[in-house]
C-alpha cells in the first residue's frame, strides 16, 4: 500500500522518470493508473462532498500522497475547490478509467504547482525522491 500512496504522490508531482531511476522504486503506469481509478470510484461521494467543502479526508489523503505540508493544507484544498468542477467532471464514475484516473492527479499536480507554497512542497518531494537532484533535471 505504501508504494502504491507514493505512487500517487509521484504522478502528482510528475516526477515519473525521475523516480523510475531510484534504486527499488517503479510504479508502472498502469499500476498508479488502476490505484487511481480505485481509489477516485471508493471515494466518489465523498470527493464530492470535500471539493465542495475545501477539506476532509480525500484532501487530506492526496496532501499526504504528495507529501505536502499540513499547514500547507488549507492552500491546497482551497485550490483544489476552486477547480471543483473541472476536477470532478474528470473523475466522472462512469467515464473513468485508469487513463484518466492517472490525467485526473496530474491535473491536480498542475493545479498544484500554481502556487507557491505548494510548490516547495513540490521540490521537497523531489529531493527526498532523488537525494539533491539538481533542479534542472526535475520534470514539470
């Protein structure tokens, strides 16, 4: 399970290639993609019901996927609420599939890397990922 959380967390920040380097550590795309769709269709009411709100547990579970700080968490999950309507037509239960699970965190990971705070949230993922990776080499 644990890789499977930091497997979202990767797709999130699009750090893919990256963390297909470390030692021990690949998420196919099809893995994060089916744990994506998984974890969105468990969860749909009450991502319904977070997005609207800007916080509870599906927020709180994919700030911990991306390792983002908890006093970062109300940025993040007024950010994601902002977005609500675009985030949940894209998880819509019955068109998604594991594809569009996985476009579905990276749309967050895009939303994400708007704002500041967040995004050194970002590049803290990135250096426990790959240990001082240079920031050139980080992908966006």
């Amino acid at each position: 399970m644990a890789l499977t959380v930091l497997g979202l967390g990767v797709v999130i920040w699009q750090v893919q290639e990256h963390s297909e380097r470390r030692k021990g550590f690949k998420p196919s795309t099809s893995e994060v993609g089916r744990a994506a769709q998984v974890y969105l269709r468990a969860r749909t009411y009450q991502l319904r019901e977070d997005l609207a709100l800007g916080a509870g547990p599906t927020v709180e579970d994919l700030a911990q996927a991306a390792r983002i700080r908890r006093e970062n968490l109300d940025v993040f999950g007024r950010l994601l609420r902002s977005h609500r309507q675009e985030l949940l037509a894209l998880a819509e239960a019955k068109a998604l599939t594991p594809d569009r699970a996985r476009a579905w965190l990276e749309r967050v990971g895009e939303l994400a890397r708007t704002e500041p705070r967040l995004e050194e949230d970002r590049q803290a993922f990135l250096l426990r990922q790959e240990g001082e990776a240079p920031a050139a080499e980080v992908t966006r």
